[in-house]
C-alpha cells in the first residue's frame, strides 16, 4: 500500500470508511488488503468500521495489515498486543460491553478473533500468490499443498481458530466468559444489548466486580455468603428464583446449563444483572434477621 492520501481511511473520515466496504467510491489497489479483507470474512469489514468509525482510535486497518506483512508471525509482541488493543476495543463497541472487560472476553463474546493473528492470516494468503513458501505462526505454508486459493483460506483459517482457542484456555482474563463461551466462535455475534454483556463478562452490577474496581470490601453475595458473579445468580442465588425459572422453561432443562445461557433471548440473560440492592428473597430476610439478632446479643 502507498501514498494515496486521497482515499486514506481515517476516523475523522468515516464517510471513507463506508464507502469502502462497497469497494466503489473508493480506489481499490491492487490485490490489497482491502479486497482480501472483505473475502476474508464479514466480522473483520464490523471491526475495521468500529475502529474507522471511533474518533477515540486513530488507527487505520488497513495499515496494520500492511504491516502484518513484514512483521508476520507472532514474533513481534509490541506489533501483537498493540493490534490486540485495537481488536479488544473493536469487539467493546460491538458488544457494548464496559470498558474493563477484557479484550481477550470481548473479543471471544463479539465472535472476533485477535487480530495479530487474523491480519497474519491475511498477510500469509497474499504472500503465496507470489510466492512457494511463506509462514504462518509456527507452521511453513506451501502453495503446492493446496489446490485452490480457497482451499488454502479455509486452511488458514482453521489454524488461527485453533490458535485462538488455545490462548482463550490458556488466558487468564475473562474467566466468567469463559465459563459461557468454552469455545470461540467462528461466526460474530451481531446483536447486543450492554445489560447481556454485563452478565456475560460479569463486569456489571455484581459484589465480585465492585470488588474488582474498588467499590467493596468483599467480593460475597450479601445473602449465600459466595462469590456473587453471574454464574451465582444462574444457578444458586434464591433472589433470582423466579428469572431461574424462566430460563429453565426456555432451554427445556431442569437446571440452568450455562453454556446454553447465550443463546437465550438477550432480555432473558439480561435479567441476571439486575440490580439487587433492594431486593432480598425470603429466605435471605431470615438469614439477615438470624445475623442482626447475633450481631445485637
Ligand atoms: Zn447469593
């Protein structure tokens, strides 16, 4: 890519960016990563106009691609985390999720895949139209072994869903998103509302959150004396009895399956997040009364 001010992306300049997802008003350069990006996959056209879009981010997409193409494989970790930056705030817009969640939980609930890895991907199928050999992450790609451009595609990506899912395991962020979305998703989640976020990361309205960001002194849930997270409320926490019971009806189940969880209706797993100050279920009124009358002997 090169000097073409002209048609330069930028977020101050999203009409630009809109245009170009048509490829008309735009000036397309040859075999550049812009016509690679749109056959590559529909998600990265949402985060690359997320990013275009937020004046909070001047970074144009398609430059990171460009620079993929020196730097490919994962050997570059200042290249890896600042394209995993713009990956994790690509996937916060899209999903509405709070600005705390982690890129890593994000990125796994909008369905977007790391993009040091994706624009490695992309990197790797450019370089072997022109030549034998190239690589990607650990493995040597070669032409030959595949007999159509397609073929090759749908090799890489499988490899970088591969990847993907092995850093998900192996993270340490997003813990409670995982315990939802074991697996990553090959396909973007479109719709969201920021109350099914808040209950999915469990950065919202819960003891082990306020926690987190300083707000309390204890992570427990005021009636069970636990951790109150999402997976709390879902399964155990009787002041959540009644939204238990619905999502029981819905998903056909005895008892809530939380991997079942996201594809309920977003109202229905919003409901979890609720805010509970003010409400106490009958059983933790007792509780509360047994522990005042203690505390006042
Ligand atoms: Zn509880």
């Amino acid at each position: 890519m090169t000097d073409d001010n002209e048609t330069e992306l930028s977020p101050s300049n999203p009409t630009n960016a809109n245009s170009d997802s048509t490829g008309k008003s735009k000036k397309i350069r040859s075999s550049d990563s812009v016509e690679s990006l749109t056959s590559t996959s529909e998600l990265l056209m949402l985060a690359k106009d997320a990013v275009n879009n937020s004046e909070q981010y001047p970074i144009d997409f398609d430059q990171m691609v460009e620079f993929m193409e020196k730097v490919s494989g994962e050997t570059d970790i200042l290249v890896k985390q600042k394209l995993n930056q713009v990956q994790g705030v690509a996937a916060k817009l899209m999903g509405r999720c709070y600005t705390s969640t982690s890129h890593d939980a994000a990125g796994v609930i909008a369905g977007l895949p790391p993009l040091d890895l994706k624009t490695a991907e992309i990197a790797c199928r450019k370089a072997l139209k022109k030549k034998e050999t190239h690589p990607y992450l650990h493995l040597e790609i070669r032409r030959e072994d595949f007999d159509s451009p397609r073929h090759l595609r749908q090799y890489l990506e499988l490899v970088t869903l591969d990847f993907w899912q092995h850093r998900w395991e192996h993270s340490e962020k997003g813990r409670v998103t995982y315990e939802f979305f074991p697996v990553v998703s090959e396909t973007p989640r479109k719709e969201f509302t920021g109350g099914s976020s808040h209950v999915l990361t469990g950065h919202g309205n819960y003891m082990c959150h306020l926690h987190r960001i300083g707000k309390s002194e204890t992570d427990e849930c005021r009636e069970c004396g636990v951790r109150d997270d999402p997976i709390h409320r879902l399964q155990r926490w009787a002041l959540f009895e009644d939204e238990r019971e619905a999502l029981c009806r819905m998903l056909g189940t005895r008892e809530v399956c939380v991997t079942e969880v996201p594809n309920c209706p977003l109202e229905v797993i919003a409901s979890f997040g609720r805010d509970t100050l003010w409400g106490i279920s009958a059983t933790g009124k007792k509780q509360k009364q047994r522990l005042q009358l203690k505390f006042n002997k």
